[in-house]
C-alpha cells in the first residue's frame, strides 16, 4: 500500500507537519488522534531561525537533584559502569515506564528538560540511561561508544525490568540515543521490550550522516567530545593508534571514523557493522514514531531520503518532519515550551490506549 503525506498548504503559509507512513487502520487511527499532526508547528517566535532554537535547547538543563528523585550507578559484566537516573521512581509499580536514550554528549543535567516534558504529558515513571564516560561516570574499563551500546542497554533494561516488572515500556532515543534505540529494536525484533517507541531527530546511516552536519558545530562537537571522553582517559587508552588522530579531529565525521578502537573493534567496518543502525532497520517490530526537523543543522534532513520507501513499506513506522524546529528543540509558544514533548505524551498515550484494547 503507498504512504500517506498530508497536503501541503499555500506556500505563503506554514503548513502542518509531513507525515510518511504505510496506510493501514492502526496508522490511520494514530494519525487521527494526535491533533498536533493536523496543525502547523509555529516556533517560538523570539526564536526565529534554527540556531536560536538549538542554542536555546543546549542551554535547558537542569538541576539534578531537583529532577531526578533516584539514582542507580549499575556494573556492566565486563567491569564497566553505566547508570540509571529516574523521576517518578516511587510511583505505582504498574506505571508505564518512559526509558530515554540520550544525546552524544547527554547527562542527567543536559536531558532534564526532555525527561520533565514527558513525565508533564504523560504522569509516567521516567528511566534515563546513561551511557559510559557520560556524566561524570568512571570509567574502569577504558571503553566509550558515541552511538552507544546495545549490550549495555540491554543490561540496563534488565534492571528496570527487575524493579518493576509489572510496568509497561516506552522508548525515546534523543538525536545520538536515536540511533541506539534503532540499532537495539533491529537487533531485537520481536522480542522488543518496547510496546512503542519514539526517534527524535535521526541522523540515520552513520556512516554518512555525520559528513552532513553543519561545519560550526561539527568543530564545536568534536572539542567537547575530546574534553570530556578522550583527554580525562588519555592515559588508558595511550596505546590505542587512533588516539592521536581523535585527539587532533576537526569534524564529527572524522572523530567518528577513528572511535572504533575506544569502542573497542578493531577497524572501523567491524564498528559499523555493530553500531550502524540502519543496517538493522528493516528488522524493526515495534512501534516507531520518528521525527526530524527540516532546517535541523546537525542531523539533515536529505538522511532521510534513502529510506523513505521503506517507511513507507513498514507498517509500524510513522514519520513526521516538520519545516522548522532546529535540532532537537522545537519550542512553540511565547514561553518557548517543547512542542516535541507534547507529541511524544500524546503518541505513547494513544498507542498505551490501543495495546489496552
């Protein structure tokens, strides 16, 4: 069956949000009833171009202590350390929980905005998993993956899963976190824990996306990777080969292309092939809603090209872009508050309502 995409409307006006999907009862049925899908995304308009929007959301964090009521600091198998940051932690153990995937450089600071928004729209248990290297986390095991890895996610989850295994799960993947939650629903199929999940602002094939990002903050991320992962380990990985070419890289395609040792592969194909997640796309299950902006600066929006067809095909995805919206921002509103957040509430609480049924 084709895809839908919503008319376009006159070109002096902001027209609503495109949406590609393959055209069944379920699709319909979510598209019907998440309103914000049949009205335009007005920015903020004191932040009226995508660098505004960006640096406006880079600015939003937050206190942890205020956000966050527990915390867990978990011990991966080989040694390494990961954690869980929760909001709603004490809430009935049959809460659906929200599990969030964060940003290339995420923390519990940097990703509270976001975790806040969702619980707002949602009144469910939120469970942030933090990756290794991020957030202050020791490393013991002298291994960082930018994109993130599936075999710790998975331990991660055994643990929420072990503290509330009555609870119901969703899953947001943030702009990085994206292409975890991707790689680790292709890997699982249908043995997703997930009843439905939410990518916001892909970048899609890794091996070419990071090539696209705007040059400035290509730079500007690429210094504060090495500041915050590669120099404060320095000396364990001093005998890694490619430490010299991360510590010198200019752009986040080429301190991509010299990680997979830190990441611990030895050459780049083998990191790609473990990492990579639209080499396990099509093996996708579970619900997903994905979203992009069309003026997004660091995840372009011509990544997507490649792989609207299979969209289309796939009949549990649903993509939405939107004209404006920058990288993972989207603010509405005179107050500046995340239309993105409402979106992802509303989704998850109709697809709750459909898997009730």
């Amino acid at each position: 069956m084709q895809g839908q995409t919503l008319p376009l409307s006159a070109p002096d006006k902001i027209r609503p949000p495109r949406l590609h999907y393959h055209d069944n009862a379920l699709n319909r049925d979510i598209v019907s009833a998440l309103s914000q899908l049949q009205q335009p995304f007005r920015p903020t308009p004191w932040l009226f171009n995508s660098h505004l929007q960006m640096a406006l959301a880079n600015m939003r964090g937050g206190k942890v202590e205020r956000d966050y009521d527990h915390h867990d600091t978990l011990t991966m198998a080989d040694g390494g350390h990961t954690a869980l940051a929760w909001r709603g932690y004490r809430l009935p153990a049959d809460t659906p929980t929200v599990v969030i995937l964060h940003t290339i450089g995420g923390s519990p600071a940097s990703m509270a905005e976001l975790v806040r928004d969702v619980q707002a729209a949602t009144g469910w248990r939120i469970a942030l998993c933090v990756r290794r290297g991020h957030a202050g986390l020791p490393l013991p095991v002298p291994r960082i993956n930018i994109l993130g890895s599936t075999d710790d996610l998975r331990e991660q989850l055994a643990v929420i899963r072990q503290r509330f295994p009555d609870s119901p799960l969703y899953a947001i993947g943030s702009s990085a976190g994206s292409g975890l939650l991707v790689r680790f629903l292709g890997e699982e199929g249908n043995a997703s824990p997930f009843r439905a999940s939410f990518a916001y602002c892909p970048g899609y094939n890794t091996d070419e996306a990071f090539e696209k990002a705007h040059p400035f903050y290509s730079r500007y991320i690429v210094k504060k990777l090495v500041q915050r992962f590669v120099e404060p380990h320095a000396e364990k990985i001093a005998h890694l080969p490619t430490l010299a070419s991360l510590r010198k890289a200019e752009s986040l395609a080429e301190f991509h292309r010299h990680m997979y040792e830190f990441s611990g592969y030895s050459s780049y194909e083998a990191y790609s092939q473990a990492s990579n997640p639209m080499r396990v796309f099509d093996r996708i299950t579970t619900p997903v809603m994905i979203l992009n902006s069309e003026d997004d600066l660091i995840c372009r929006i011509d990544n997507v090209t490649p792989y609207l067809d299979a969209m289309r095909s796939m009949p549990n995805v649903i993509l939405v872009t939107t004209e404006k919206g920058s990288h993972c921002a989207h603010y509405e509103g005179w107050r500046a508050r995340s239309w993105s957040g409402r979106l992802m509430g509303s989704y998850f609480l109709t697809m709750h309502k459909h898997s009730a049924a």
